[in-house]
DNA sequence: CATAGGATCGCCT
DNA sequence: GGCGATCCTATGT
C-alpha cells in the first residue's frame, strides 16, 4: 500500500524517519521500475537544527520545498557528484526532513546493476545516500515531486515517479540502532544528537 | 560577477 | 587513512 500525506504530515520528524526503516521505496524512472528496503535514515529538524539546510529558517530556491507540507521528494546535489534523497515532514511551513541513506534492493535489481556500473563499488550495494539515488535513478532535478497521490487529480501528473510503500515489514526494537548523524560536524552541538536510526534485518 | 565549499564515494597507499 | 572528482548553491562585492 502507498503511504498517504498522512504519514508524513505528522509532526515528528524523528518518528516519521524511524518508521520509515523496513518501508519500500520505489521509483519508476526511464520505464524501469526498481524498489528497495529502507534500512537506515536520519532526521533533520527544520529550523532548530544546525545540521538541516533551513536552519533559522533559510530560505532559498533549494530549500523552499522542504517548507511545503509532509509528501514531497527534497533532492539535492552534494559535492557536485551526489544527488541526496529527502522525505519533507510535517506540516507546510515547517521545514523537517528525513534523509534516506541506505536501501536493500529488493525489486528491478537487474536495472540497478546497470545504473550501478557507472562508478560503483559492487559491495555495500545500496549503503550510502548517493548510492541510493545512484540505483533508483533519482537526481536533483526531481526535487519538488509528490510522493503521494493525495490530491493526485488537481495536477497535470497522472501517477507518480517516487513513491513509498508499507510492506507490514515491522521492525523490532532490538533491530534498530540509533547513533549521530554522519557529516554533520559543522553542526556543534546538535552534530551530538541521535537522529540517525539504522535498521539491522535479520 | 567571482568564489568557496558541501547531509559522498571509490580508489589509492 | 587520504585524496580527487565535479558542479550547484549561497554569499559577497
């Protein structure tokens, strides 16, 4: 079943990204359709958090999406190399994000291999923020995209190119751990924080 | 207009 | 453990 506005417009952002941990994310790009296991995300809290990009309420052209409501795909370049994919949380105004870091491919595993050959390192597969929009096919440019089909009718799209679904995959307490974010140094004392949560399937 | 730097990754030593 | 790739974004003049 894909995942309604109302998953994602709730108002914590930490528990939006530990829920999302055994969901499937699925993109349907260039006719190829490929999906993978969530299994590690970090939340970003909006303007109190001087890790998250609308820290004290940036905002700009890259950021505005994140101030919509909770449903859209936040995509950015990093490092000039990297396109990194966001979930946008909470209601419209509060910029809260969570970022997918790492899949376990589950479907179109053979299209992921092909896109995977430019450049990528065959173990690991899926571990990595810009590994994940490597195999699903996702760049910066789909920043902006609705990832439910709530209100579907009043746009021009008629289905969707990135989507999440909920496979009753439940993880247990002792499969999750929890720790700070990865490169977000900068950040002082919310670097401390334990927004990270990685899932460990059996 | 110019410029510095980044929520990373793979390859090298 | 270190480094280069690579380009958009934000900021400053």
């Amino acid at each position: 079943m894909i995942l309604g506005a109302e998953f994602y417009l709730r108002n914590n952002v930490t528990i939006v990204a530990r829920e999302l941990l055994g969901k499937l994310l699925v993109t349907n790009i260039d006719g190829q359709k490929t999906s993978g296991i969530i299994t590690e995300t970090e939340a970003y809290q909006g303007v109190v958090d001087k890790a998250s990009h609308a820290y004290g309420g940036k905002l700009t052209n890259r950021t505005e999406v994140m101030y919509r409501p909770g449903g859209f795909a936040y995509v950015y370049l990093c490092y000039g190399i990297h396109s990194l994919f966001n979930v946008v949380t909470n209601r419209k105004d509060i910029p809260h994000a969570v970022l997918i870091r790492s899949i376990a491919p589950f479907e179109g595993i053979e299209h992921m291999l092909a896109r995977a050959r430019k450049g990528i390192n065959a173990k690991n597969i899926g571990v990595g923020p810009g590994k994940v929009s490597k195999l699903l096919g996702i760049n910066y440019g789909l920043t902006g995209q609705r990832l439910t089909l709530d209100f579907i009718n009043k746009s021009k799209q008629k289905e969707l190119t990135i989507w999440i679904e909920d496979l009753n995959e439940n993880p247990k307490k002792s499969e999750i751990e929890m720790s700070p974010r990865i490169g977000v140094d900068y950040a002082g004392d919310d670097a401390l924080l334990t927004y990270r949560y990685v899932y460990n399937r059996k």
